[in-house]
C-alpha cells in the first residue's frame, strides 16, 4: 500500500539534488546519444564551419605548449585570444584540448546545459524552498529554445551554464561573506573566461538590480553587502584580466569600435507569439531547422507554454518584490528585443552606452530565457502548498488564465492560416503548435490532479511525469540541430586547393560567399564538405591554409575596409589583380564550380623588399590598395609622419632567404646593398614589433593596413615578434588575484564574522 502524504514528506522534497542529478543526465543523454557515444557531432551553422575550427586551432596551439595570441591564417593576420570568445584561457576548455576534439567539443557543449540545468535547480531551490519547484525550473532553463540553438557556440552555451551559478554565489557572497566570497569570485571569473559577452551582461544586470533591492533593505548590514559585493566584482576583474585587458586593447582597433549596426537583427514584431507556438510566423530554413524571419541569431527561445502561465500566475497571485521587478526586467528586455520598431531601443543605446554591446537586439531575450523560469518556478511552488483555505481564488485565477492561454494559441494557429508568408510551412506550424497546447493541457491536468491524490509515491510519479511532459515539450520544439559522423572534421582532408607555400595564400571569391549564403545541400555531412572544400569562414584553419577573409567577431579596422575592397558586392568588377598579388594570393574559386580552385602565377610572397616610399595619409594609401595601377612591387605607402625617420627614397635590390612565417614570429634574411625596405603582407597590429639583428627597430604601418621596416645595407636578420604587454600585464594581476582569493580563503574567518541571514526582498 501505497505510504500516505504526511509531514515527513514535504511536498516535492523527494526530488532531492542527487535524484534531480540523475534525472537531468538522462534528459540531456536522450536529447543527444549519438554525441556522447562518439558516433557523430554537431554540424548545424557556425559549429561546423567557424566554432570548431577555432577550437581546432586553440588545440593545436596549446599542445604544442603555446597560448595563441596571434592567428597568421585568417584575415591576413588577426589577434587570437584577444578574440574572447576563443576561450583561450577557459580552463575547462582543456576537456576539448585533452580529448579528440571531434568528440568532446560537442559533449562540452552539452556539459554546459548540463551544468546550467543543474545551476538553476540550486538556485531556484534557494529561492522557493521547493526541490519540485526547482527541478522544473532546472528543467525548462536547460532546454529551452534559445539554450539548445546555443550549442553551435562553445562560449554562449558555456555563459548560458554559469549564468545561475554566478546569480547564486554572488548572492550568497554578499548575505554571507568569508569563503562565499573566494567561491563567488571563482565562478564569476569563470564565467568571464567563457568569452560569453552578453550573458557576463546579464547576469550582473540581474546581479545589480537584486543587490540594490537589498542594499535598500539591509539596514545595518548595508556596509556588509557593499564592501562584499565590490570585493567579488574586484577578484572577478582581477583574474580574467589577462584576457580582458586583451580584448580591450583589441576593441579600440577593431570594426566593432562603432563600425557596426546594432538594430540588426531584432525580434519580429509578433516574436512575442513564439512564446505560446514556438514556430509561428517562421519559415523552414535548412536541414529541418525553422527560423524567423527577421532574424538569424536563434531559431527559438520557447520556454513551454506552462512556464509562461505559471510566470502570468505568480505575478498576479504573489506578493513578492523580486518576482515582479523580474518580470519588469522581463517586459523591458522583451519590448527592447524589438529594436528600431520601438522608441525605447534607440533612446536607451543612445543615452546608456553600455546596450550597445548587445550587437542584435534579438539577444535581450537572454534575459527573459533566464528570468522565467525562476518566476514560473515561484509560481508553482506556490501552487503547490496552497491550503484549502487559499484554493479558492487562487485556483479561479489560475483556470482563467489557462483557459486565456488555450484561447490565445487558438487564435495565434488561426491567424497562421489567414495571413500564411509565402515561405511558410503552416500544416507543419499548426500540428506543431497543437501538439504542444496538448501537451500544456496534459501538464495542467496532472497538476491538478497531483494536489488531489493524497498517497506519497503516487504524488511523486506525477510531479515526474509532469517533468517529462515539460522536457518533452522543449526538447521537440521543432527539429534539433543536426549532427553528422565525426570523421567529416578530421584535418588536412585531400582538396584541390593547396596554396603554393607558407608565404602565399587562398581566398574565397565574391561570387562564391555569396552563393553559399543561399545554397544549402538537403543532406548535412554533404553540405559541410562542401564548404569546406570551398574554404567558407574559419574551415581553412583545419587544413592549415591561409585566407585572407575569416568570420571571426572581431577583426581589424584597417584589415576590415581591405576586406571591402576585395568583396564590395556593389562593385561590377572583380578585385583589382595588383591588390591580390600583395596579398600573395595564389588560388581562388573557380568561375564555373565554386567547389573547385583555379591558380593564380603571379602573387607575391608575403614578405618582399626592395619597394620605393610613397608617403601620404591613410586614404591616399587606402585609394591606392583599390586601383589598377598600384605595383606592390615597386611602391610601398607609409604615413606622412614617418617621412622624417626613412632615409630610402628609391628602389633598391633586396634578397630575402631563409623565411620563417610564425603564428607569434617572423623571420628572414634580408641581403641588400643599401638601406631598403622590406614589406610585410600581414595586418598591422601595435604588439607586433621588429629586431635587426636583435635590436629594435620601427614597424611601420604599410600599405594602409600592412607592415613595413626599414633595414640597413648588408647582410643582416630580420625577426618580427607579437608581444602582447596588455596579455602580460594581466598574468601579473590575475596571479595577484589569484593569490588574493587564497589568502582570503585561508583566513576567512577574520573577514566573515557572523554570517548575516539571507535577507529577503519581499514587503
């Protein structure tokens, strides 16, 4: 017989961490075994063909001893661990370091919404006092759509797993102080090497908001909650600064400095549907995968229809301070999600330079993703301890607002129909949408029918099976990102494009990028070699080749007006020959077969001397770099202000020999009989310097975005080394912090005093 519900089982207690553990293991393990099997890997968009060949490169780099900080292969030169999301200095990037890469790069990425999962029950439980509450919430942050659509980036998915950790450490840190405060740091370092700009933002927007609340209401505690709060913010600044004052630096030199349009990308105007019928209003994009369409960033960012009735049901049944300004942060970040359509978006980026980070507007749902949960988890914890005395009106409230939200979806399916787009699958839409309002249905009756049934075990088999319903409805919110056999990932596959040497390099044509931005194969594995095959974003990197485009996020300025030159999709001609033999192209796309490659004889190789000085400012170098009658080889552009301390004038013969093109060192000997320039083919970046025989002498901006120097007549050796002082600088005050962290550890107890009761924001 069945062991009666008593006051020795509190409701939903028997969902205890371990249990909870288990159970989210086995959901991630079933959304994906072929992942952790080994048998395939993701293949869905910047995984394949971006994420995994930078991985591929931070590998090899490591293994070999060597933190990269510089990457010669793309872009003509680009700073690599400046990048940030790269995650170079990530320590549990070592999992996908140490490990086939093919392999563990994409059970990485599950970890992660392992870990996020797993964070947001402890959380959650913290907050509601509820395991059942908390593993609901675990459940559906695990699993919603913007989550699953962010395992194709190592470090989004990687900020998305920390995000409640951090919420939760910190907060503990400034109620408790001592250890708490060492472990709160950690973790928000962590998160912080992740490289997961916008959820670090996040996650310290929540951070900031909940500790004003409760610096308002500390009273006497107020100075104990500010000191402890800046000393966390302080470690976690001081043990991500070796990659932060990189990125920095690089931020003031790159495209990114206000190059770029911040209102692209924003959430349709009827995104807000997506929320009860994931697919309305989108279109079948590739492989399966749905899309909206006026935005690219996440195919989904459903959290299930019950999350957002038990959210609706919480903030209008409770009373408590955090559940609504969580739901006012919600509202803001859903109306700025919008962009340019609203006033709002525009007035805040112009007014509060710090929303500008948020690149596409469609990003602000990471709140939202985030915060509702946590609501919804409120919610139903307060449903469920309900009395008899309190059911009654509470219960009105909440089958009139599931009956509005069965209502709602009726409608949203019936306008699918009305105002079908011409690319829209609406028979695909409407049965999806249908499935998933039974499957809210079923959950509200088993929840329901849970406060009725009175045995124990029989509770607890239908508070599972509402989990399983819950994880149902997320995880088959439309078709999942697809995965291909590993082996499509291997290096240095046989190609026909292989440049002629280290000192020459690939480039993807025009024509080509453009038409693989529209030309998609039906099967995945098929589709993926081809573009690597044709060299598409980051894919050289796996076969060692230099390219002169990449798709990293950030590139330099100068570098970035260059690429403008080479693919201006206004132009009516190709690029201009001399600029491609500076750059010592040697193979491109063929005309007639984008997959295929044709050679090109006349490139330069990247290091070439003897050309005579043209000075001038930038855009006489830039407008010269675009012209028919620029001849790399007989001209080099230097600035105006550096005429005075270049002592050539003319053409000189130079011999270059015994080259050596390193990703952080460049060498060569330079033989001439007078003093000569010598030019270098790579992107000019500050950290790189020059040696004559190892004494320094100045690197020259060349050719708009190139090097230059100046060396003496003779025979002498020449060697170009990236010395990064920011990168330095901020070893040395991470190892302070890091120490920091130790000694306040180890001596916690003069620093914590009586732990302060956690205080709460409710009236």
């Amino acid at each position: 017989m069945s062991e009666p519900l008593s006051t020795n089982h509190e409701i939903g207690d028997w969902l205890t961490p371990r249990r909870f553990a288990l159970l989210l293991a086995a959901l991630v393990f079933a959304m994906y075994p072929q992942v952790f099997l080994g048998l395939q890997t993701f293949v869905f968009r910047d995984f394949s063909h971006c994420i995994y060949p930078m991985a591929y490169y931070l590998r090899q780099g490591l293994l070999h001893g060597e933190i990269p900080l510089w990457d010669p292969s793309s872009s003509c030169g680009v700073p690599f661990l400046a990048q940030w999301n790269v995650q170079a200095l990530y320590p549990p990037a070592l999992f996908y370091v140490l490990l086939p890469l093919s392999w563990s790069l994409g059970v990485f990425c599950l970890l992660h919404l392992y870990l996020g999962g797993l964070g947001m029950y402890f959380l959650a439980r913290r907050w509601t006092g509820n395991n059942f509450a908390a593993a609901f919430a675990g459940i559906v942050f695990a699993f919603n759509g913007c989550l699953i659509n962010s395992l194709m980036w190592q470090a989004s998915i990687a900020g998305f797993g920390l995000m409640p950790w951090v919420i939760l450490f910190t907060e503990r840190a400034w109620l408790e102080g001592g250890k708490m405060i060492v472990w709160a740091a950690i973790i928000g370092a962590l998160q912080m090497l992740s490289g997961a700009a916008e959820e670090v933002l996040v996650s310290w927007l929540i951070l900031g908001v909940l500790g004003a609340v409760a610096f308002i209401q500390g009273g006497r505690s107020r100075w104990k909650i500010a000191w402890r709060s800046g000393t966390v913010i302080l470690l976690v600044a001081g043990l991500s600064a070796a990659q932060i004052l990189p990125f920095l630096d690089f931020i003031k030199y790159s495209q990114r400095q206000g190059a770029f349009d911040p209102g692209v990308w924003p959430m349709p105007l009827t995104g807000w549907a997506n929320f009860l019928v994931p697919l309305f209003h989108s279109y079948r994009a590739f492989f399966g995968v749905f899309m909206q369409p006026e935005q690219s960033w996440t195919n989904s960012y459903y959290v299930g229809v019950i999350t957002i009735t038990l959210t609706l049901w919480a903030v209008w049944r409770l009373r408590e301070k955090r559940v609504w300004i969580l739901f006012g942060l919600t509202l803001l970040c859903l109306i700025l999600a919008w962009g340019e359509a609203t006033p709002i978006y525009p007035w805040l980026r112009q007014h509060i330079g710090v929303i500008g980070l948020m690149r596409f507007p469609i990003k602000f749902v990471i709140l939202p993703v985030f915060v509702l949960p946590l609501i919804a988890a409120h919610g139903l914890a307060r449903k469920i301890n309900d009395g008899p005395a309190e059911a009654g009106s509470g219960d009105r409230g909440w089958w009139i607002i599931c009956g509005v939200t069965v209502a709602l979806i009726a409608v949203l399916l019936q306008c699918s129909h009305m105002f079908k787009r011409e690319s829209e699958d609406v028979s695909y839409i409407v049965m999806n949408g249908v499935s998933h309002a039974l499957l809210f249905v079923g959950m509200v009756a088993l929840l329901w029918y849970a406060g009725k049934v009175s045995r124990f075990k029989s509770r607890c088999l239908l508070q599972l099976s509402i989990l399983l319903l819950v994880w149902l409805d997320l995880s088959h919110q439309a078709p999942l990102p697809p995965t291909i056999n590993r082996s499509y990932y291997e290096p240095d596959l046989p190609r026909s494009v292989q440049p002629a040497s280290e000192l020459s390099r690939a480039m993807i044509s025009a024509p080509a990028r453009a038409e693989l931005e529209h030309l998609f194969f039906p099967d995945p594995a098929d589709d993926f070699l081809r573009r690597r095959i044709a060299l598409l974003s980051n894919c050289n990197l796996l076969d060692h080749i230099s390219k002169v485009d990449s798709s990293f996020s950030i590139r330099l300025k100068e570098h970035e007006n260059v690429f403008y030159l080479l693919y201006d999709e206004t132009a009516t001609n190709p690029p201009p020959e001399p600029l491609l033999d500076f750059l010592g192209v040697t193979q491109v796309n063929s005309a007639t077969n984008i997959f295929e490659w044709e050679t090109r004889s006349n490139a330069m190789l990247l290091i070439t001397g003897g050309q005579r000085p043209v000075f001038g400012d930038k855009q006489l170098a830039f407008d010269a770099l675009g012209s028919l009658s620029f001849d790399p080889r007989k001209e080099v552009y230097l600035p105006s202000d550096v005429q005075n301390a270049v002592s050539v004038t003319n053409n000189t013969a130079v011999q270059i020999s015994e080259v050596q093109f390193g990703a952080e060192k460049i060498s060569a000997r330079v033989t001439a009989s007078a003093p000569s320039m010598v030019v270098i083919a790579q992107s000019f970046y500050h950290p790189w310097h020059a040696y004559c025989d190892g004494k320094p002498v100045p690197l020259w901006h060349a050719n708009y975005a190139f090097q230059a120097v100046q060396m003496p007549g003779g025979d002498h050796q020449l060697t170009l080394r990236y010395e990064d002082q920011k990168f330095h600088v901020g070893l040395v005050i991470s190892a302070g912090a890091l120490l920091g962290c130790v000694l306040l550890f180890l001596f916690d107890g003069r620093f914590s005093g009586k732990k302060a009761r956690p205080a709460s924001i409710t009236p």
